[in-house]
C-alpha cells in the first residue's frame, strides 16, 4: 500500500510524540520525501532525528511502502527560519540560474 502524506504525518506526529510541527512535503518520481519542522528537535543532533523518524516509519509500514519515502529532513523552527530565508538574520535566497 502506498504511503500518503496524511499517513506518514499521524505516524511521525505520534511516534515522535510532536505536538506543535509542520510538514512540507513533495511528490517527485513516484516517492513522498519532505520537511518536518517542529521544536521537539532542539537539541538533537541530525543523526539522532533521523533514527527516530525512520525507525518510526519502518515500524508502521511495510517495507515495500517505506521504498517510497524518500529523502525527510528535520529543522527546529528556529533552523527552518534560517534555512528558508524567513529569518532577518538568513541570507538572501539564491536565484537559480536558468540555461541560456
């Protein structure tokens, strides 16, 4: 069964036990891959925010579902800020340079 965005976040919100989050999340070549943003992650380093988002995943759904996650990557709101550009203190967002 595939995974669908609404199912992968009640099993990151309740494994995780992440009461304020955010998700963004996409689409692209048949896998879900996303953001999950959230202040349960202060303090964490990125190894240990990746161990338990997918020893979530892997504990809820089948291996053949978990093949179509793709990348997910965690911010605290205070890195999400930054890394978005919404913080003051972020540099300017990049433009992305076209062919020409």
């Amino acid at each position: 069964m595939r995974p669908t965005k609404s199912k992968l976040e009640r099993i990151i919100t309740s494994r995780l036990c992440l009461e304020d989050k955010r998700y963004e999340w996409i689409e692209s070549y048949g896998r879900i891959s996303g953001h999950v943003i959230s202040s349960a992650f202060r303090g964490m380093k990125h190894q240990e925010r990746q161990k338990r988002i997918w020893d979530a995943l892997e504990s809820e759904l089948e291996p053949e579902a978990v093949k179509l996650v793709g990348i997910v990557l965690t911010y605290t709101p205070e890195e999400w800020e930054f890394a978005s550009g919404e913080a003051e203190d972020a540099p300017p967002k990049r433009k992305r340079k076209t062919a020409g």
